[in-house]
C-alpha cells in the first residue's frame, strides 16, 4: 500500500471533503459485485409513500457514508504509522462506492442529500481525529465499533424498506456486507474494545442524527 505522509493528508482531506459534499461519486463496484449476485435492474411499482419513505432510509444512509469518510479521515490524520495511515485510507476508498450507491439511488427515487451534510462531515472528521489521540489501538477499537453498530442500522433498513423496492435492498445489502469486512479488518489490525458507556454515547449520538436526516 502507498505511505501517505501528513501534508498528503492534510490536501487529501479538503480534497475528500469538497469530493464528498459536492462531486457526483462515482462507483469503482456495483452492489451485485460485492454479493456475487445477479445485478437488479428494476425495483417493483412503488406507491408515493413508499417511494418517499425508501428516498428518506436512502438519505440516512447517504448521510451515513458521509460520515465515514470523514471519521476515516480523521482517523488517518491522527495516527503516525503510515501503514495505518494508509489501511484507513484504503477502507474510505473501498467505502466511496457507498456514497456512490446512496446517491445514485436517491436521485432515482427523487430524493435529496442531507442539508446538514457539511455539518455532519465536519462532526464526523473531529470525532475520528480525537478518538485517534487516544491511540492507535483505541481508533480501530473506535472504527470497529462503528462498523458493528452501522451493520446493526443497516439491518432495520432492511426491515423498513418497502419489499418491493428491490434496488435499495441489494445497496444495503451490499453495504452492510463491507462494514462486517471492515469490522474484522480492524479487529484483525489490533483494535482495542470500546467501553460501554462510549457505545452507549455512540448510539444515542448516530439515533439523533438518523432521525434528523430522515427529514432534513
């Protein structure tokens, strides 16, 4: 993997971060690829509430990968080991093809990105950087523990979407088979465990931006 040094990632994380908030993604692998599956080509009819509820989930996710990018980037920012550097990087760049995915769908059901993503990012990219301070080994205890509780997220998407709506389905299957990966690679990498009372501050922390995003 290519080393990354500080003033690299310091221009690749304002880079990252207008690519983020502004450019169209675009997608280096396609749901079906990662679940070695036919591709969907087609969702069933959709009423109007059932497209404007899976636009809503679609925005959350979106939302969601957003904040990966930036936690990922902080994440970078704040270790010294360059091989660690660039194992965060990798995994932000593995999970671009997320935000590509959110995005394109959202359009196709006639959705919109969050108005707070700027403010999302940016809470996202402190909270990666900070918890990196404490340690390597607390920042992939930190990462792995986010993947988990996205999985978790993913999983009632997948109770809440329409059953027709066969697209976002395989997206957020696709999804949540990447944050399993990336869970065990950081697990793999030496992750520390998260005590409890900061995964209990995490899920409250993502409840509140989940049920902000599902409108704004």
């Amino acid at each position: 993997m290519r080393m990354h040094s500080t003033s690299d990632l310091l221009l690749g994380t304002i880079g990252r971060a207008i690519h983020t908030l502004c450019a169209t993604p675009a997608a280096t692998r396609s749901p079906a690829q990662v679940l070695q599956q036919t591709t969907v080509t087609n969702s069933g009819p959709l009423s109007e509430s059932e497209q404007a509820k899976a636009a809503a989930l679609m925005r959350v996710n979106h939302v969601g990968e957003v904040c990966a990018q930036a936690l990922y980037q902080g994440h970078a920012l704040s270790t010294a080991d360059p091989e660690l550097k660039a194992f965060f990087m990798a995994a932000a760049q593995e999970e671009s093809d997320h935000l590509a995915w959110t995005k394109g769908r959202l359009d196709q059901l006639g959705g919109r990105v969050s108005a707070l993503n700027p403010i999302w990012y940016a809470g996202a990219l402190a909270i990666g950087y900070l918890s990196g301070r404490f340690g390597d080994r607390a920042s992939l205890g930190f990462m792995r523990e986010t993947e988990r509780q996205v999985e978790a997220h993913l999983d009632s998407h997948l109770e809440d979407l329409p059953e027709a709506d066969l697209l976002s389905r395989q997206i957020v299957q696709a999804m949540k088979q990447d944050e399993q990966a990336h869970a065990e690679a950081a697990f793999q990498q030496g992750a520390s465990p998260i005590p409890e009372p900061i995964q209990w501050v995490m899920r409250k922390s993502a409840k509140v931006m989940t049920k902000t995003a599902y409108y704004l």
